[in-house]
C-alpha cells in the first residue's frame, strides 16, 4: 500500500456569523458529500398548545365527591341547630352547663308540683272521687319518693385515694385509687337488705327508676353528673343498716383496698333527718327503632 502524499495546509478562515451553509467548490481533491436533508421541527407556541386529554377515571367522581360534601355540610348544619361544636368550655363546661339548667328546671318542678298540691287540697272537701284519689297518692307519696320524708339515718361517704401511684407499690394500678360504680351499687343494695325505708343518694331521692352509672370516677344520676365523695344515705334502723354494711362482700373488698390504697369509706348515724322528695321524671325514656 503506498503511502498518501502530506496534503498543503489551507488558510485558516473565521467562519461567518449568521450565513447559510454554502456548497464547498475548493478543488481538493475529495468529492464533496450531498446536503443532508434534516427534519423540519414545527415551532409550538405554548399559548395556543391544546393539552393532550387523556382518559382520567377520577375526572367522573369530581362531581360526586363535591355532592357528597354538600350534602355532609348541610347535615352538619341542621344537626347543629345554632349551637357551637367547638366550645371554648370543651366538654366538661357543656356538661356543668346542662347540669345547671337541670337543676334550675328541677327547682321550676317542685315549685309546679306544689301548686297542683294547693289546688287539689282546696279542691278536694265536698269531691268524694278527689278525696279518696288524694288519700291514696298520700299513702304511697313517700313509699314512691314523691314527698319528704324524716326519720333516723345511716349515712355513708366513698371517696378516692388521696395518694398517687409514685407512693403506693407497683402493683396498684389507677383504677384501684378510685370508687367505681360497682362500689356504690354495692352500698345500695346492702341499705335495702338492711332494711331501708327510703334513701337518697347526693342530693337525689332515691326511686324505682334510679340507676347507679359511673363514668370514669363521676357518678351519673338522673341527668346530673356528680364528682367523688360519693353520700348515699339511707332512714332505718341504725343497728340493721350497718350490720348489713358489715355483712355484705362487695363492701367488705371495698374496705380491703381502704387499707392497701387509701380509699374513702365512712359510716355515720344521725337520730333524725329529712331526705327530700323526688322531683325528677318517672316517665319511662326508650329507644324507638326508626321506620
């Protein structure tokens, strides 16, 4: 193979600004290759580039979602009825809020209920029917709690440890520190076996309808919330009522955590007191299921 001659360097030119590529003519002695043919490439302004609409499913539940919202806003609304979802007092404001109002509406009932007294007794000489009706709401006014009653009391206060955890063992866990419901059902029924002729618990006559409701240590009693120490007291015998306080189990594992723990148990007798009448509903308030 034979070697090629060294080619005569040309002159080294600047190339021109902003001209076309010409046809090279220079006779070098190469064959100059064809203009290549490039693609044209259309210029797209992005102000009038339509998107490309590709096939979105969830673009169908926009509108659904949207209906489903209203309608939850418009529930909200109806439900809340004006009243504020997010007090400022939280819950235990709502709550000594709606215990108040009770126990105004309380004190508005026993001023009606003694009207209606007042008139039937003026009502009632001369009207056989009314008398004998009167009589008989007499004899069973007090066995029902709807009049007020005296006589000797047994009186007992639960109430929760005074301590915290850090000063007792390991063992002892939180709800042991507090009176459960359990606790003061078991006083209840303990006064009734001993013989109890009537009994209030806090401030509430005590009556067919009554039911012992703990939530956490506060006590729930006709609509009213109350807080430990816990008073049920109880008119009888004071020998039966306290014996049957001594006798009964419930109380008597009560009392074993009275000394491990700290909690509230005393008993007290008086030669007489007065326990109020009744003066919440005894109408009975159930669930109706929807049709």
């Amino acid at each position: 193979m034979e070697p090629m001659e060294p080619m005569e360097p040309t002159e080294h030119t600047e190339p021109a600004e902003h001209t076309e590529p010409t046809e090279h003519t220079e006779d070098t002695g190469l064959t100059a290759p064809a203009a290549q043919a490039w693609p044209v490439v259309p210029v797209v302004s992005l102000a009038t580039q339509q998107p490309m609409r590709a096939s979105r499913p969830w673009h169908s539940l926009v509108p659904v979602a949207l209906a489903v919202a209203g309608l939850l806003f418009a529930m909200s609304f109806q439900t809340a009825a004006g009243t504020d979802f997010r007090s400022e007092r939280g819950l235990p404001g709502l709550v000594q809020s709606a215990d108040a109002d009770l126990t105004a509406a309380s004190a508005r009932l026993a001023e009606l209920q003694a009207e209606v007294d007042a008139l039937t007794a003026a009502q009632a000489p001369g009207n056989n029917r009314l008398e004998n009706l009167t009589t008989e709401s007499l004899y069973l006014a007090p066995v029902a709690g709807a009049r007020a009653v005296a006589g000797p009391t047994v009186t007992v206060v639960l109430d929760d440890s005074p301590f915290t955890l850090s000063a007792l063992p390991e063992s002892v866990r939180v709800d042991d520190l507090v009176v459960h419901q359990q606790d003061v059902q078991a006083v209840v029924n303990a006064l009734w076996r001993g013989g109890a002729e009537a009994m209030m618990i806090q401030d509430q006559r005590v009556v067919a309808t009554t039911a012992v409701r703990c939530v956490g240590n506060t006590l729930m009693l006709q609509g009213r919330v109350y807080s430990p120490p816990f008073t049920i007291k109880a008119i009888g015998d004071h020998e039966a009522l306290v014996g049957a306080l001594d006798d009964d189990e419930q109380i008597a594992i009560y009392r074993q955590w009275v000394d491990v723990v700290g909690l509230g148990y005393d008993v007290s007798v008086a030669d007489s007191e007065v326990l109020p009448a009744f003066v919440g509903s005894v109408a009975m308030v159930y669930a109706n299921v929807a049709r």
